[in-house]
C-alpha cells in the first residue's frame, strides 16, 4: 500500500482508502448513508464502509489517495516501524 499516492498520516486513528480501489476485499458497505465531520466542524467525508487490504482493516470513503494510518500500523497487533527520510511532509495549516 506505501506507495507515491499514499498518505502516511501520523494523525490519523484510522486507515481509509478510496471505493474501488485494487486489492480490497471482504467489503461492507454501511446500510445507510454515513458522513464523518471534520475538524473544522463544518465539512464532511463520506464513508461507504469497510474492507481489508491483506491484513490491514480500512474505512472505504471519498478520499482520492489511500491514508495510511501511522498509529494503526505502528500499534498491535502490526507493530510496525516507520523510518521516515527526505524532506519534512507538508504540515497542513501549520
């Protein structure tokens, strides 16, 4: 999954990736419509469900590029370690 388009988000508690995107399997679609609000308050993401990409658990939603949850990985049961290089990720709105 880490690849150019994906997002490694340190901030992030969960992993979502877009619908149709290659390679999930074992999707739940959510029964009915389900948004999740935003920081600001004000927007919303729309969340079509669930699926697993290999053995990681993902939220399917309108996002365009794969967040990858650095918590979610770094955490049981995956325990894995990130080494991060190269030049500072963009910080939005800092």
């Amino acid at each position: 999954m880490c690849n150019a388009d994906t997002i490694l988000d340190s901030g992030a508690t969960q992993s979502m990736c877009p619908l149709n995107y290659p390679h999930l399997n074992q999707f739940i679609r959510y029964s009915q419509t389900t948004v999740a609000k935003m920081a600001n308050q004000k927007s919303t993401l729309q969340l079509y469900g669930t699926a697993k990409y290999g053995t990681f658990e993902e939220i399917v939603a309108d996002v365009h590029r794969p967040l990858l949850s650095e918590e979610a990985i770094t955490g049981p049961p995956y325990n894995l370690q990130v080494i991060k290089s190269g030049p500072p990720m963009y910080e939005g709105g800092r």
